[in-house]
C-alpha cells in the first residue's frame, strides 16, 4: 500500500541552504558596477518644488 | 587603510579595511561569506552573530580592526561538508525556521550556548534568545531545536 502523504510531515527541501548560510537574499547581490538605490519621500504631502 | 589578519572558517584572510569598516562588512562584503546577515545595522536582531575565539558575536558591532589575529567561525564553516552540524540538523528536524534570514544568527547563537551549557532548560533558551529576532514563526520551534540540538551535542562528545 502506498504511504499516506495526508498530514505526514514533509520535510523542506530549502532549508539545508538556508541552514548552511547558502541562501540567496536580495542583499546578498554583488555584481560588478552595482549601484544602490534609496527612496527618499517628500515629507510634503502637496509643495511646489 | 589598516590590513587586518584573521582565521575565518580554518581558513587564514587578509584584507585592507577602512577603520570603520565592520566585522560584517568585511565577511560579506569583501571576503563573500554572505550567510551572515544584516537585519537590522542597529545591533538588536542577532542575524549577524558569529563566533569570535569561541564566543558568539554581533559582527555589526564589532570592528573589523577589532578581530586582528582573531579566530572567527561563521554559519558557513559549521557544518562538516554535507553532513549538518547537530545544531543546524536539529533545527531541520523540529522546523525552526521559516524564511531562514534569522536562521544563521540563531545557529551561531544556540552553538555558543550549548558549549556554555550542556543542558539548558526552555527558560535559559528564552532568555540566551534576548538578542536574536525571528519574524516569521515564533520561537517555539526554534526553542524546541536548541533544546534538542544541545543534548545532541552533548551526547556527541
């Protein structure tokens, strides 16, 4: 018979990198040339600039 | 620019820092071990927590000038290979973590622990935890993975 896969834990396949310090995250990105961008917002709601 | 010599991982490293560069900057930035993460540059979430001469370390508030001869191990010179270390394996077994940002910082942290005690209770893992921030899943899972990641270390000895 074949195995009951209803509420059987499933082990994660993603956490051996995540474990290990392999995983990818956004800032994690060094390309060559890279460049940062950071949003600055207006503290006006309605100004001319 | 000052050099800075040390032992990252068994591996000696050299490298020309600015003196205000960090421990962490120098590890993800310059040496490419990015398994330690910057989660919040204000020294309160632990994701960047390694071990420095066996102790477990903010690496955002450390100076890398500061770790001139030192001996640093990071998430990624924890396990043997492939074959997890007990800690990492037990935070698998008991799902202690979700997204895994937090993960590396919390292992580093549980390690350093179990070497301090061989057998903590719920309370000293809650308390040890103060510096390390999850925010997916709660910390049951992971207390639960500490407690048995430290008696598997206590047994492997």
């Amino acid at each position: 018979m074949a195995a009951v896969a209803i509420g059987a834990p499933v082990r994660r396949k993603e956490d051996f990198r995540f474990l290990t310090g392999k995983g990818h995250y956004v800032d994690d990105l060094n390309r060559p040339g890279q460049i940062h961008a950071y949003i600055l917002r207006s503290p006006h709601p309605h100004a001319a600039a | 620019m000052p050099s800075v010599t040390l032992t990252v991982n068994g591996k000696k490293a050299t490298a020309e820092v600015e003196n205000r560069t960090l421990l962490v900057q120098l590890l993800r930035e310059q040496l490419g071990l990015t398994g330690t993460h910057v989660g919040c540059d204000t020294s309160q979430c632990g994701a960047c927590v390694v071990h420095v001469d066996g102790n477990s370390v903010k690496s955002c508030t450390l100076l890398a000038v500061q770790a001139e001869g030192a001996n640093v191990l990071t998430i990624e010179g924890l396990a043997n290979g492939s074959e997890l270390h007990p800690m990492q394996a037990a935070f698998r077994e008991h799902h202690g973590l979700q997204c895994g940002f937090c993960t590396p910082g919390m292992v580093m942290s549980a390690v350093d622990l179990a070497h301090k005690n061989k057998n903590p209770t719920e309370h000293d893992i809650r308390e040890w935890l103060e510096g390390n921030i999850c925010r997916c899943t709660g910390y049951h899972n992971i207390v639960k993975a500490i407690k048995a990641g430290a008696e598997a270390m206590a047994g492997a000895r």
